[in-house]
C-alpha cells in the first residue's frame, strides 16, 4: 500500500528524521493559511498523488510569497499532472503539501528496501540525489552505496557511518546523517514496510540535513498490525479493481491485457499468466483466488474481473487440492446467475480446466447448467491456447 508524502513526512517526524515543517492542504484557502501559520520566507507548495516526477512536471513550485502560494494552489489542485511514473492518463491533484522551503546545497539519494536475494532490508544511497535512481543504476552504477542489515542486529551505527562516508557527505554533516539513517531504519522495521525511500535527502546551505521528499510503501499483509496506517489509504489513488478485491481478500493484479485469469495458488496462477504469454494472448490479470473458494467468492471474482469491459475472455484454471472442483464450478454457475439477465450467459467466453478434488463432480455441474459460452478443456496447455483464439477470434469480428 502506498500513501501520499505528507502522510510519510508525518510518521518520519514521530520517529525523529527530520523534515521540513508543514501540512497538507486540501483547498486554496488551506493552502494559504498553512502558509501564514508557517511564516517562511520560501513556501513549497506541492501536489500530492501517488506518484514521482512531480518536479519536472510542474507538480513542485516554490512561492515567495502568499500571493504566489494562493495562485499556485488554484493551479495545482484539480489539475491532472502526468509524470514518467502515472502513465499517459495522469492524475488529478486533490491534495497539496504546503511546507516550509530549503536552501538547498546539495541533494542526495537515501533508501531501504527489502532485498529478495539476501533476504534483508538494504540501505542504498548516492550522492546522486533528486534525479531518477534507475538512471544512476544504468549510467552510473559505482555511484550507489549499499550497506545490508542482518535482522538480528539491525543498522549498526558503524554501518551508517561507513555509508555516510561513501556517500561523501560533508563531516559536519556526518551525525545528522547517521541519525537520520537509523530513524528511518527504524521506521521501516516497526511500520512494515517495503520501501522508504529520500529521494532528495539534502544538505541544506546552513548544513542541516533534511528529508525534502519522502515515499513509504507497506506490505499489504502487515497492514493488519497498522490500523493507523490502513487509515490514511487514499481509493482515489488505486486500481478500482484492485481495491474490490482486496476488499475480498482475493489477490488481484491488473495487468492491462484482454485475456482474463482466474486460478488457484499464485504459483499457478504465474504459470498460467506465462502460457497466456506463451500463446500470443495478453493477460489481464493476475487473480489467485484462494484455497477457499465459496461460490459467493467465485462470482466476485468474475465481476472484477468483467468490470469495465476490460476482458474478451476468462481463463478459469483450478487445481482442486484444498479447492473442491464442484464449489468451483457451482460458482461460474452463480456468477453466469448474477451477471446475465437471463442466468444463462457470460458476456464474454469463458474457458475451464478443471482438475483434482471432486473434478467429475465439477465438470457435471457445468454440463448441467444452462449456462452458454463456458467451454471445458482437457488441458491447462488446451485452455490456454483455445481462450487466446476465442478472443483474438472476437477482436477480428
Ligand atoms: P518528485 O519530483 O515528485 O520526486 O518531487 P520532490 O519532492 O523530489 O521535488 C522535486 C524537486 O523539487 C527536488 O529535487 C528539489 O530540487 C525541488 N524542491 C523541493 N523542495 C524544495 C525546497 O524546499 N527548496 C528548493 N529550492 N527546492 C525544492
Ligand atoms: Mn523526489
């Protein structure tokens, strides 16, 4: 789960990393009281949305005075800013964050993620701060700075010290950043994180060391333990598929393609994503539904998965080992009930293999139902080769 910077700056400052004072707005009137509360000679005046590259796409002005704050604010909110990182379509500003300016000297690069192949939490820097981290990582790469944490111990002070040193951060800088760098170490470990990422973290011209941009990310299944953090969700700014169903608990990724998946475990659900590929098709989404599928969560799934007209054609692909097959098939039946007027067809083709626990029991209840347009296969490799024809078949008519 993501949340805007000014949710992130707000947990960072409880943690003691230091960020610039201010506060979100949410119209212009906000927007120019914050700026009076804050009484700075520069006010950043910043639109908020779930996505970076708000700089270069004028989505980050620096007003001189509240004049200028008023008049940036009426520009930035409600419009819909488009960055390298929100896709052609943009964003639309409902949220600014007012806050006090830096005199910048020179910015930074400073985050944590986890690391899948040491299974750590890595902290990674570069002097190379404010600009694209990937484009460090492909043009530059001696200039990011890692240092990897052991669970057990955590970021050693002697480990943030040797990276502030990498990073070349001035001496006198040298404790402010260390200090920083264990506050947030700290943050990602007690609010579940996977990403925190400064992205500038600046030394400011009176060498103070301020976080002037910040992005949490949270894993999804610790968001139990974080009521507080589950709080600050904006819906506004996620996939409304997505939200459905995670709302259901079922594991949904768009993936933008016609051809729509509903499977069983995520391994398989991988496997099937790749042969979809595999056969020219272009998947939809990832959906692993679960080991216990009701029929009630059958037929939410393919509600998601038909809203908006997105796909040409389901894929169900189940193997049956804590999933019984009749429960499977009970619920195209129930979902054919609910989507269609007439209980007896799905908008789209529908393409079924089944296979395991009660699979005969499975394949009558599809034979049974009046339900149109649902072809069984024989295969996993079938089905996914038969739905890619349906609907590269539908596309050509
Ligand atoms: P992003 O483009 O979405 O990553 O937004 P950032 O918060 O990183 O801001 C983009 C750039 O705006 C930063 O790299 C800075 O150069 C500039 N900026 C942000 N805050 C200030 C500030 O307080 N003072 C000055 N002079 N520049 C700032
Ligand atoms: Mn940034």
């Amino acid at each position: 789960m993501n949340i805007h910077e000014y949710q992130s700056k707000a947990i960072l400052r409880g943690y003691g990393v230091n960020v610039p004072d201010g506060g979100a707005a949410f119209s212009v009137e906000e927007a120019v009281k914050q700026a009076q509360t804050l009484g700075a000679d520069v006010t950043v005046v910043k639109a908020q949305i779930h996505a970076g590259g708000r700089g270069k796409a004028g989505g980050v002005k620096l007003a001189k005075n509240l004049d200028e704050v008023r008049q940036y604010a009426q520009e930035l909110l409600g419009k819909t800013l488009v960055t390298h990182q929100t896709g052609p379509d943009g964003k639309v500003v409902k949220r600014l964050l007012i806050e006090a300016g830096s005199n910048i000297k020179k910015e930074y690069y400073l985050s944590f993620v986890v690391d899948r192949q040491t299974a750590r939490v890595v902290m990674m820097g570069s002097e190379e701060g404010g600009v694209d981290i990937e484009k460090v990582a492909a043009e530059s790469p001696e200039k990011i700075v890692k240092e990897y944490i052991d669970p057990a111990i955590g970021l050693a002070p002697f480990q943030a010290t040797r990276m502030a040193y990498k990073m070349h951060f001035p001496k006198e800088t040298i404790r402010q950043v260390t200090k920083l760098m264990i506050n947030l170490h700290h943050t990602f470990v007690k609010k579940d994180c996977s990403l925190a990422e400064i992205n500038p973290l600046v030394v400011t011209q009176e060498n103070d060391v301020v976080a002037l941009d910040a992005k949490l990310n949270f894993d999804d299944s610790g968001l139990y333990r974080h009521p507080d953090i589950e709080s600050l969700r904006d819906e506004a700014e996620e996939d409304p598929k997505e939200l459905r169903a995670s709302k259901l608990g079922l594991n949904y990724v768009n993936l933008g393609g016609n051809v729509a998946c509903m499977v069983n475990g995520a391994g398989l659900a991988m496997a099937t994503v790749d042969i979809l590929k595999h056969f020219g098709g272009e998947p939809a989404n990832f959906l692993d539904v679960g080991g216990d599928s009701t029929p009630e969560k059958i037929a939410e799934a393919f509600q998601i998965m038909l809203d908006s007209g997105q796909a040409k054609g389901i894929f169900v692909n189940i193997f049956g080992g804590i999933n019984k097959c009749d429960l499977v098939a009970q619920g195209i039946v129930d979902a054919a009930k609910i989507i269609s007027q007439d209980g007896k067809s799905l908008p789209v083709p529908v393409v079924v293999r089944l296979e395991g626990t009660n699979v005969e029991r499975g394949r009558q209840i599809l034979k049974d139902s009046p339900v149109a347009n649902v072809i069984m296969a024989e295969t996993m490799e079938g089905g996914a080769e038969e739905i890619v024809r349906l609907v590269k078949g539908d596309s050509h008519a």
